[in-house]
C-alpha cells in the first residue's frame, strides 16, 4: 500500500515545534500498530486515551514522538 507521511507546521518554517499545534479529530476509533509501527489490524475505542483528540487538545501535551526518532 502506498501512502504519504507528509508532516505539516502550518506556522511556517522556521515557526517552531508543531507539537504547539491544537489539533481536533473528529473519531472515536484507531488502528493501533505493532513495536515495528506495523498497524495490527485492531480497531480500538480511543476515547479517555491520550491519542483521544476529540476536543481540542495541544499536539505536544498528549503526544511523545520519541518513537519516530530511534
């Protein structure tokens, strides 16, 4: 499958972090992935856990992407 794994700051380059971007997503499920970030397959319930963006909510406070950085 192919996709894109575009990220955006829409403050610009040079702005800053986007982790000081608020950010609401309009879902109540997620695909969770495996340790190699390979999506297994489950649909999960995200509400009352950190990925749970159904209110407005700083991408930073919620979200650590130390994983992205190994």
């Amino acid at each position: 499958m192919l996709t894109n794994h575009a990220y955006w700051n829409l403050g610009g380059e040079g702005s800053g972090s986007a982790l000081d971007h608020q950010l609401t997503i309009n879902s109540d499920f997620f695909v969770p992935v495996n340790a190699e970030a390979i999506p297994t397959g489950e649909i999960l319930n995200c509400r009352n856990k950190v990925i749970d963006f159904s209110s407005p909510a700083l991408v930073g406070e919620r979200l650590s992407f130390s994983f992205w950085l190994r």
